[in-house]
C-alpha cells in the first residue's frame, strides 16, 4: 500500500507519513530505491504508522517514536505514556480497514 492509499485509510494527510519516512522512523520496505520511486508499505509497517502517528499526537519526540519502533516493545516507553494502542492492535485494526475498502 502506498503513501496515498494509507492516508486515506488512516484519515491523515500523506505529508504526516512521508514525514515519518524522512525521519527515519518508518521504513518502507518495497521500492524506497532510486529517485521517484513509489513507497510501498507491508501491514506491519502500516500499524508502525499508526502507532507512531498516536505516540506524535500526545508529544513523543521523532528519537523516541524511533526507538520504541525499532525495539517493537512496549516497554520501551515504561510509564511514560498510555498509548491507545499496542502493535497487535494495531495490526489487527490496519487489516479490518484494508478488508472493508476491498
């Protein structure tokens, strides 16, 4: 899926996701090679960005969001912050979106 077609899925402008791209905090793992080339994204890296897009919305800082991106635990944070969502959920939520656009 493309940058595009998860804004859309998501409800957030394109420019919040290929933020996240450039800041190295998601990445794409289909075609990031070569210049105009389109990002694809998996549904893993999918619910990657919709946890780091919740983790922005309460004031993470992009080194944090990072982190607890590539460390894929939770406890990463500690008691930080409550997120809204944990990375099974929010796979399990990405594919019960993808599933009702289809």
């Amino acid at each position: 899926m493309g940058v595009k077609e998860i804004g859309l899925l998501l409800g957030v402008p394109r420019r919040q996701i290929t933020l996240l791209v450039e800041q190295g905090i998601i990445n794409p793992s289909f075609g990031t090679h070569g210049r105009g080339t389109a990002r694809l994204f998996s549904a893993i890296e999918i619910a990657d960005v919709y946890i780091a897009l919740d983790m922005k919305s309460v004031g993470i800082s992009p080194l944090r969001i990072r982190g607890y991106i590539i460390s894929e635990k939770s406890e990463y944070m500690g008691p930080i912050v409550q997120l809204k969502v944990d990375r099974e959920e929010a796979l399990r939520h990405i594919i019960c979106l993808i599933e009702e656009t289809n």
